[in-house]
C-alpha cells in the first residue's frame, strides 16, 4: 500500500478475523463488505427457521433485534 500512499485505499472485506484498526494501520481509508450483512442476518433467518421447522421451539429469536433498537436505527415514523 506503500505504493499508492497518500492516496486512499479501498479494501473488500469478507475475512472474519481482519479488523478495522489493522485495516486502517494498513492505510485502508474505505472499508466494504459487500454482501457479508445480508449473508449474516440470512444465516440468523435460517437457524430461526430451522430450530421452527426441527425442534418446533422460538429460542432464536431471543437473538433478534428489539423493536425499540430498530424504530431508532431507521427513524421509525411518530
């Protein structure tokens, strides 16, 4: 990346065990992760639908976002 200094870097991520701060000791300025939030929150939709369809319990949703949490994150209407 020495390369390319100042410039800024831009780096897709995907590696679990990569943090922000080493990115950004890297010189990384832009950090994406592409597709991993939505293959995360399908992974949490497919284990609920699994333990539903398995065991016929509801204990992943103990897991799930508070309605309150989510009204604030996305500004929910008064």
């Amino acid at each position: 990346m020495k390369a390319i200094a100042p410039k800024p870097f831009n780096v897709l991520t995907v590696q679990p065990t990569m943090t922000v701060q080493h990115l950004a000791s890297l010189g990384v300025r832009r950090i994406s992760v592409g597709g991993s939030l939505a293959r995360t929150a399908w992974a949490g939709f497919m284990q609920a639908a699994q333990e539903i369809a398995g065991q016929g319990t509801f204990t992943a949703f103990a897991n799930g976002a508070k309605g309150g949490e989510l009204n604030k994150l996305f500004g929910a209407w008064p």
